[in-house]
C-alpha cells in the first residue's frame, strides 16, 4: 500500500487518531451532557449555534496568525485549546454564566484546530492517493472510537463529569505530539483569486454543516432520550457503531482514487438517506434506536472519504489552502448553525425531535449534486480548474 509511504501524512492519521479517541469520547458526550445538565433541547441546540456564529466572528484571528507564522504551530496551539472546553463542560448546570463560558472556549478552540488542521492536511497529502489517506484515517478513527464511548460513559457514571472531562483535556494535548514532527507549512502573503477558488468548498461545508446538524446533534440528543439518559448505555451504542464502522473501513476510500466517486456517491447517499430516514422514526425505541445508529458509522465510511477528497483536492489546487478552508469553514458554521437554530425553533413550536433529524435530508441532496457534480469532471478537479482558469482571466482578482 504505497500511500502509507508519506509519513507525514501517517504522523498526522496518529494526531487524527489520538484526536478522534477524545471526540468520540467527551466529545461524543458534549450535546447529551448539557441536556442531562438541565439545559433544555432548544437551548442545546442554540448553544451550538452560538459556538458556530462565535467562530465565524474569530476565523479571521486565525489568517491574521497563520501568514506569520505558518499553519504547524496553529494546528498544535489549536489541538491543545479544543481541551479547554472540557473542564468547563464539566460545570455547567443549567443556563448560565458556564454555559456560556464554554461556548466561547469551544469556538476558540474549534476554530482555530479545525481550520488550520484541514488546511494542513490538504498541503501535505497526496492528490492520487487522497481516498486512502482519508479513509484510512476514518478508519482509525472508528477503531479509536470504540473505547473512547465506552470509558467516557463509564467514568461519567462512576467517577464524575470532572475526571471524565479532565481526561479529555490531557488526551487532547498528547494528541498534539506527533505534529511535532510533521513540516512547516508557509502561508502565501498574497493569493489572488482565492476567494473565487473556495466557492466549491464553502458550498460543500454549508451543505455538510446543515446535515450534520440533524443527523449528528439532533440524533445524538434523540438517542441519549430513547436510551433512557444513561450515559453507559449512550457509550455502548457510540461504540458498537464504531464497530461497524472499523468492519467498513479502508477499502470504501479506495474507490474514489480509481474513478469511482459519482458511484460511491449514489450508494453513499442512498444510504445517507434511508438512515435519516430510520432514524427519524426510531428515535423513541431503543433497539432500534441503537440499529439506527449503528447504520450511520457505515454512512460515515463511504460519506466523509467522499466529501473529504473532494474539499482537500480543491484546497490544495487552490491559491492557499489556508483562505481556502477559512471560507468552507464559514460555509459550515453558517450551514450547521442555520439548521441549529430551524430546529430549536420548530421543537419550541412543538415540532418532534424525528422532524429535526428530518431537515438533514435538505443539506444532504444539496451536498450530493455538488458531490455528484465534482467527481463527474475528469480526475474529479475538473470543476476546480475551469474556476482557477476563470479566476486567472477575470479583471476583479480578490485576495483575502
């Protein structure tokens, strides 16, 4: 397998990895910790809307930063300040004060790790082998995905919400370790046409932050209520779906680099589809509830490979991968916090939960005709080269 060989790409899967163990542990446990917090379901969802408008407001900080110093030591400083939250999360009991304390640490530290992290891994892998990259890298994540539930949960129930959350916070710094070791990544002063390039991206990530909205955040709150609000069995169903997802693994992202991505596309998002689907009317029966979510770890494998090879092969032929993944960025929060705040609205209105994971479905056919759009070009950046080409004849370059 000749896409192992870029090592870089192999140290920043272990940060990936090591990163994922705290996500699918506090991390997977964010949205149902506040609700068990007495935070009610609007209001959850309110607050991730306030964390994702909260990074579009910061996201320029971060450009600001990057051309001086490069996108290494931000993907380290970020890594280390996503943990911040957790400690705080801890302490949340209902609205208030530490509610929002921890909605502005998270914006922070999402912003600052997630943009410069996708920046980073689009310069530095590999455009032919870009589907294994990916999906290796998801596939790790599914592996790691399955004790970080299982310990979370447990400690949350035999230890407490601060040890719990602590132990996030120390995972998260050991997981900025092995970018020590990975390249500099310089950011050009001047990139003329990068806005224009990154249009594909911001319509992607918008698209995908409104999905992930209701078949993530919705569905996470939706299946800690079926499970009766216990944080162990919430962790027992994260990790069996972590399973599943580490059986589907690897070979689904090798498809997309031999020109099969308008294929995995269907099949990715006729799945995506039929999920939703289960899950809206499942969401208040357990067993099925657990099948319902176990069906999104196989999603997930043909899904984010997909999506990923498109938004990181974009990047890396556009001007700056960095203004690049500042503007899709703020295509996600736009799009995640749009379909937040529909949806606690609606469930204030009286609106069952199944509606909410419903409203998914929208962001998910936007995102499969940009999807299918994109791999029906030749080697699937075809799309991106008549933009580039466009940008370099067009009168009015912008720069960021």
């Amino acid at each position: 397998m000749t896409y192992f060989r870029n090592n870089t790409v192999n140290l920043l899967n272990l940060h990936y990895g090591i990163h994922s163990l705290a996500l699918s542990g506090g991390g997977a446990f964010f949205t149902v910790f506040l609700l068990k917090s007495g935070v009610p379901v609007p209001a959850v969802l309110a607050s991730i809307a306030v964390i994702l408008l909260g990074r579009l407001l910061i996201r320029p900080s971060v450009f600001v930063l990057a051309r001086r110093c490069g996108l290494k030591p931000l993907v380290i400083a970020g890594t280390v300040a996503t943990g911040v939250q957790y400690p705080l999360l801890a302490e949340v009991h209902g609205i208030g004060p530490a509610l929002f304390a921890l909605c502005v640490a998270a914006a922070v530290g999402d912003t600052f790790y997630w943009t410069t992290y996708h920046a980073y891994f689009a310069s530095l892998g590999d455009h032919e082998h870009r589907g294994h990259q990916v999906g290796a890298r998801e596939a790790l994540a599914a592996v790691v995905g399955i004790v970080g539930p299982l310990a979370t949960g447990w400690a949350l129930t035999t230890l407490g919400p601060r040890i719990a959350f602590d132990a996030t916070a120390v995972v998260l710094v050991l997981a900025a370790l092995p970018i020590f070791w990975t390249p500099a990544v310089a950011v050009p002063l001047a990139a003329p046409g990068a806005i224009r390039a990154a249009i594909p991206g911001v319509l992607l990530f918008a698209a995908d932050g409104w999905l992930v909205a209701g078949f993530l955040f919705v569905w996470q709150i939706a299946l800690f209520l079926a499970l009766g609000e216990s944080f162990s069995a919430f962790g027992g169903a994260m990790a069996l779906a972590a399973v599943v997802g580490a059986v589907s693994g690897m070979v689904l992202g090798r498809l997309l680099d031999v020109g099969h991505g308008r294929r995995v596309a269907w099949i990715a998002f006729a799945a995506l589809a039929l999920t939703t689907v289960l899950r809206a009317v499942s969401y208040d029966n357990a067993p099925f509830a657990v099948v319902a979510n176990a069906c999104g770890a196989v999603v997930g494998c043909l899904y984010v490979p997909l999506l990923g090879t498109a938004v990181y092969n974009q990047a890396k032929r556009s001007p700056c991968a960095l203004r690049f993944h500042i503007a899709a960025e703020g295509g996600w929060d736009f799009g995640g916090a749009s379909a937040g705040l529909a949806t606690a609205g609606l469930l204030t209105a009286g609106a069952p939960l199944g509606v909410g994971i419903l409203l998914s479905l929208l962001g998910a056919t936007a995102s499969f005709l940009l999807l299918r759009h994109y791999y029906a070009m030749p080697d699937g950046a075809a799309a991106l080269a008549v933009t580039s080409s466009r940008v370099k004849n067009s009168p009015d370059k912008q720069e960021i």
